[in-house]
C-alpha cells in the first residue's frame, strides 16, 4: 500500500474504534457513511506524510486485515443464518447496477423481481418499480441526539488530525439525519416486501450499503456488481454485501489480498458489456461523417478524464496531430462536461484542424468505438470497452495521484507514461502487420482472464437462483 492508503485505512478504522457505541437500530452509525468524503484536500496532504502514523491511536492496519477488520464489525449484527425462501423476490436497487432494459426482459421474471429506483413510474421494463421515497419517515428528536453525542465525541478529541477538522466533523455531523432517514426507509421497505436477494451496484451510496447492511439483519443475501474498474481503492472496499461481482481474474487477487474470501467473490463479469457482443452495428462511414469528419482518414478516438496530466496531454495531441494520416475526437469525461470543464480541449480543437471535440452529453460511446480505428484513453472503463468491441486501445497513464495505478500492466507497451513513447506505439501499430499481430496476442491473453463473454446477465440470473435454492 501506499503511504496515503495505508493512513487512510488505519484512520478508517480509529474513526469505527471511537465512534463504536455510536449505534442507530443496532447499526455503528461510522459503518454507513462513504469514508473518504469525509477526507479534504488538506487533511489528504498530511495523510500522504510518512509522520502521519504517529498521530493515530493505534497500529497501521495491513493490507490483508482491511475486509476482516470490517466484517468483524458486521458478523456482530448480521443474523446467524441467511434465508432461503422461494417466496421472496429480488430487489434491484437501479442507482449504479447500470443493468440495461434486455437484461431485465431477458432475465429476470417480473413476478419475482421488484425495481427500487427514483422513478415515481409503476413499472419499469414490464417489472414492478418502487420509489424508497414512499418509505421514508423523519425522526428529527433521533437524529438530533445523534449529533449531539457526536458533537461530545469530537470535543474530546480536538487535537486529532482528522476528528479534529472542521471539514470532516460538519461532512459527518450533516449526513447524521440522511443516515437515520435511509435506516428507517430500508427497514420499513423490507417490512412490506417480500425479499430474498438485494442486487446493487456499488456501496459507495448510502442506499445500497444500507440495503446490504439492513438485509444482512434480516438475513436476506446480497450482491454488490463492480461498477467500474479498480482505480480508487476507497470505493471498492470494505465488501458489505454477500458476494462482490467481478470483471476477471485481476479483481479476484486484488480483493483476496485485501482480505475477502474467494468464495465471496463471484466470476460474471457486468451484464451492461453484454450488449457489445449482442447490439447491432451503426455503419461506421455514416457515424465519422455525421461528425463532420472524413471517412478515408484513420480517427483515433480520445477519452480524457479529471486528474490528468494537462502538459502531457497536450503533447500527445499535438504529436497525433503532425500525422496527416490521422483525425481525432476528442471525449471529455461526463464529469468535466457536466461541470464545464472542456475548455482546453475546444482550445485544442481551435489549434489543431485534426482535431473535434464531442461535447454533447449524449451517450453514443457504443457507436463511436466500433467506427473508429483506434481508441486512446487515459485509465478508464472505455479501456475494457474497446478491447471488448476489438478495437486497438493505446494508455496513456498521465495521472496526477497519490497512488500507481496497474489495472493495464497486463497490455504492455500499450500503457505509457511519456507521450512521446506512446505516439511511437501508435505509429508502429498503424504502419506494420506485426505490431497488430503483437496487439492480437495480448488481447487476446487479457480476456482470457476476463468473466465479460456476453453472458454476464445469465451468469447473474445463475447466481441470484443459487441463493434462493
């Protein structure tokens, strides 16, 4: 781990340890709020500080006692057996599973499946929807004594690098009401429907950790799908749910090593990859043209994201842009255009004539990397995407962070650091039949190691009956 990781997980638990009595319906309160939101920018420094250990109440926590150290904490409220019942049915909280409509209609039966989302709709793809909202009630006096009581806890440890700061007292005092709303909204939910299994997407939010924390008092089993790739490890553990989904082998050992046994580890993949081997194909001339692009040209297609190395970056571009044989797009993340933070790519695209910018929020990914010859990306999901829709994907690993990222070892000279190096990947790919040879081995090499095969809706289905039998 690094510095930064192992303080943060050390950290994490002290803040479980103090706030342990600290207990709403018998669930530690310091259990349901997303941990690292609590964390700002200044207190993130003194955490990258070698000294910073010796500021904490107890001894740095090892990689492989993360998820025991937590599942320590959940074996003392969770009930004794887990149930087996035919009668229940699934929940599928909508927020982050990113399950697309066939998985459902192909799936899933709609008298054994209940949608929760924030649609007010009746159903949702011919299955029954529920809204959490009509479950929820207020109990002001409740949380009002929580944030008492947490108030009296952080006095007591003014001189504490993290309970001591302002920005994570007001994060955790704020969340105190939402916590006791979603606490009194899942239990009420669970009270009125018959449920088996609880389907999620990530643990991240404050719903889906309550629903598997809540279903485990209940004994009702739980799986959590991987909503993206490994990148931050904070979003990905402690496991809170039954079993944890995963892309492939690489996401077996990584949460192995951090303490979670295989058995709780189940190999599907995500269902939402199942249509790039299902869907049907826009012809690619049309898609380039629609952009205003040339159809004879090789395009590279761009994907950017926030944290990035900008001077890097805009080396690379400049480096694609000499070559005349080359048209780009350029991709900004969701987040940088939803916050208006694209402007140094249009600069780019005022500078360099190969160069368009897709600003739109429109989602058409999926017609953008089958039409395109190559996709170019910082560390990102799209990786997995355009290797799955094989097309040639070049990394580059330009990140601004307190961390090194391996997700992509695995592709070789395919991941860069410097952009020089990787305009010269590029090159050679374009210009010679053995470099695309050398590209085909080593993608071939990283999906066999990967569940995603177009199956991962079965797979799911499979697991979800498994529980109930």
């Amino acid at each position: 781990m690094t510095r930064y990781l192992a303080n943060y997980w050390s950290l994490y638990r002290e803040f479980m340890e103090v706030f342990k009595n600290f207990k709403y319906r018998d669930i530690p309160i310091a259990m349901l709020t997303n941990f690292y939101q609590h964390i700002d920018s200044n207190l993130k420094k003194k955490m990258e500080n070698e000294n910073f250990p010796a500021s904490l109440l107890n001894p740095e926590i090892e990689q492989a006692m993360i998820q025991p150290y937590f599942e320590g904490v959940l074996e003392k409220i969770r009930a004794p057996f887990m149930k087996e019942s035919i009668d229940g049915k699934t929940l599928i909280n909508m927020d982050y599973t990113r399950l697309p409509e066939i998985t459902f209609r192909t799936w899933f039966d709609p008298s054994q499946t209940i949608i929760l989302s924030r649609s007010k709709t009746a159903h949702l793809h011919g299955i029954r929807n529920e809204s959490i909202l009509k479950y929820e009630v207020i109990n002001n006096k409740v949380s009002e004594t929580l944030i008492k009581s947490a108030k009296y806890v952080f006095t007591k440890h003014q001189n504490h690098p993290a309970f001591g700061n302002e920005f994570f007292q007001n994060t955790f005092l704020t969340r105190i009401p939402l916590m006791v709303k979603t606490i009194n909204a899942v239990y009420n939910l669970l009270d009125h429907l018959p449920i088996s299994t609880i389907v999620v997407g990530t643990t991240e939010d404050m719903l889906s950790r309550t629903l598997a924390i809540v279903g485990s008092i209940r004994g009702i089993k739980s799986i959590c799908l991987q909503h993206g790739i490994l990148m931050g490890e904070e979003a990905f553990m402690p496991v809170f749910t039954t079993l944890i989904g995963a892309y492939g082998e690489y996401e077996k050992r990584w949460y192995v090593q951090r303490g979670l046994e295989m058995d709780r580890i189940a190999e599907i993949g995500h269902p939402k990859y199942d249509q790039i081997f299902t869907s049907l194909r826009t012809d690619s001339k049309e898609v380039i043209t629609k952009l205003g692009l040339s159809s004879e040209k090789e395009t590279l297609l761009i994907i950017t994201g926030p944290q990035i190395d900008f001077i890097k970056f805009e080396k690379l571009m400049k480096n694609l842009s000499d070559n005349p044989r080359l048209q780009i797009i350029i991709k900004p993340h969701p987040w940088e255009i939803g916050k208006g933070r694209f402007k140094i790519y249009t600069e780019l695209e005022k500078k360099y004539p190969s160069i368009k910018v897709y600003t739109s929020r429109e989602n058409i990914l999926y017609e953008l990397i089958p039409a395109v010859d190559g996709v170019v990306s910082t560390l990102s999901t799209v990786v997995l995407e355009s290797i799955l829709f094989n097309k040639p994907v070049f990394i580059y690993n330009f990140m601004n962070s307190n961390r090194a990222y391996d997700y992509f070892d695995s592709l070789g000279e395919y991941i860069q650091t410097d952009p020089n190096r990787l305009t010269e990947v590029i090159s050679a790919y374009f210009s010679s039949d053995e470099h695309q040879k050398l590209y085909a081995h080593i993608r071939r090499e990283y999906l066999s190691k990967s569940y995603n095969d177009g199956s991962s809706g079965e797979k799911l289905a499979h697991v979800i009956k498994n529980f109930n039998q």
